[in-house]
C-alpha cells in the first residue's frame, strides 16, 4: 500500500541553523506530495505542495521538491526561526484514489534561541 | 472565508454522555473529514463525506456516528465513548481533491 517515510526526530537545532527533514513515500502512479505544520495545541496547517514530478514547493522561507527518481520530498529551510517550532507532517494524496491522504509519522522540531 | 471552524475547543464527558462535535466551513469544499490524532501520532482518518454522501468510513466503531446535514456543516456525535477515545478530534475540508484544510480541533478527554 501506499505509505510515507519520515525522520521522526526529534530535531534540535539552535536559530538560524540549516534545517532538512526527510520525507521518502512509496506510491503508484503520480502522487501529490504535502508538507503540513502542526504548532502545539493546534490543528495541522498547508506549509507547501507539489503535485508533480520536479515541482517546487515553496512559502515562509521553506521548500520541497518533488524528486520521482528518488520517490522524495525533502523540507528545508536555509534559517530557521524559534517559531518555527512545530511538528512537520509530510503526506500525499493518491492522483487516482479520491481525497484520501496518507501521512508520515511527522517530525517534531524544536529550535532554541 | 477560508477558515474551518470547529466547536468546542475543549470536550470532557463520561462514558455514558452523549455529546455531538461541530465543524463548519463556508469555502465551497464537497468533501469533509474527521480525523482523530493521538499524542506524538499522525491524524487517523475516520470519516470521508464527499457531496454531503458518506463515502469512506475506516471501520471506526459505532459509538462514532458523523452525519452532514448540508455541504458546509459535519458533525461527529458521540455516545458510550472509551477513555481510550480521548484524543484531539480534527476535521478538514478540501475541493476536488486537492489539498486539505484543518480545523483546529476539539479536545476530547473521556472519564
């Protein structure tokens, strides 16, 4: 089945630092591919997305790109801030398979002053 | 409008109570969701309405009952729930497949 692979962390990393989590799915056919953030206490929000092969996603200083060659989907970020404290859930949504998403594990990243 | 909105952000009840969450979003989207997300866990799909219709529902026990009574408002009635049941309760809303938008979830907490 269709499933997707993160680094589950957590990460610690100090202000300003580069930051990279991991995302690898497995999937037939085409799949679009989502980065979603969850701040504590709150519901899951659109970081960024692709829906194609070498597309890239990009908002708040984070990109993705989606690489079919290594079925990958990596976030990063060139500086990151104490606010982007979060759990990062990479997921995607099957072309053929209706509205069903399929989430990784999320990585929680904690960034310190 | 672009906001999910989900009522009530906090939930406490026994385990005989009844009690109905709420979710409501004014974006156009025929497709809604509820998802249950435990601690340190991805969101667990439960329920897929699309065109007010109950179209997927992942083998989630019956003390669960969704209904959409239009195409803007899903609820999630709940009755007989385990404490195991508490979690934080998502909904979501999305047009033609395309990505999800999220409430910021009820609470839950079963005693």
């Amino acid at each position: 089945g269709d499933s997707v692979t993160q680094m589950e962390g957590p990460v610690t990393l100090s202000e300003e630092a580069f930051l990279t989590i991991n995302c690898t799915y497995t999937a037939t056919g085409y799949p679009s591919l989502f980065w979603y953030v969850q701040y504590p206490g709150e519901g899951l929000q659109l970081l960024l997305k692709a829906t194609k092969a070498d597309d890239k996603g990009s908002n708040k200083g984070f990109e993705a790109t989606y690489r079919k060659e290594t079925t990958s989907f990596h976030l990063e970020k060139g500086s990151v801030q104490v606010s982007d404290s979060a759990v990062y859930f990479c997921a995607l949504r099957k072309e053929d398979y209706g509205q069903n998403f399929v989430f990784g594990p999320g990585t929680r990243l904690s960034v310190l002053p | 409008d672009t906001e999910v909105t989900q009522t009530p952000k906090h939930l406490v009840m026994g385990m005989t109570n009844k009690k109905s969450l709420k979710c409501e979003q004014h974006m156009g989207h025929r497709a809604m969701y509820w998802y249950k997300q435990k601690a340190k866990k991805p969101p667990e799909l439960m329920f897929v309405y699309s065109y007010e219709k109950l179209s997927i529902n992942e083998s989630v026990p019956s003390r669960f009952s969704p209904e959409c009574p239009n195409s803007s408002l899903l609820n999630l009635h709940l009755h007989a729930l385990q404490p195991e049941d508490s979690a934080l309760y998502l909904c979501a809303s999305s047009h033609e497949g395309n990505e999800q938008f999220f409430g910021p979830g009820t609470r839950l907490t079963v005693l």
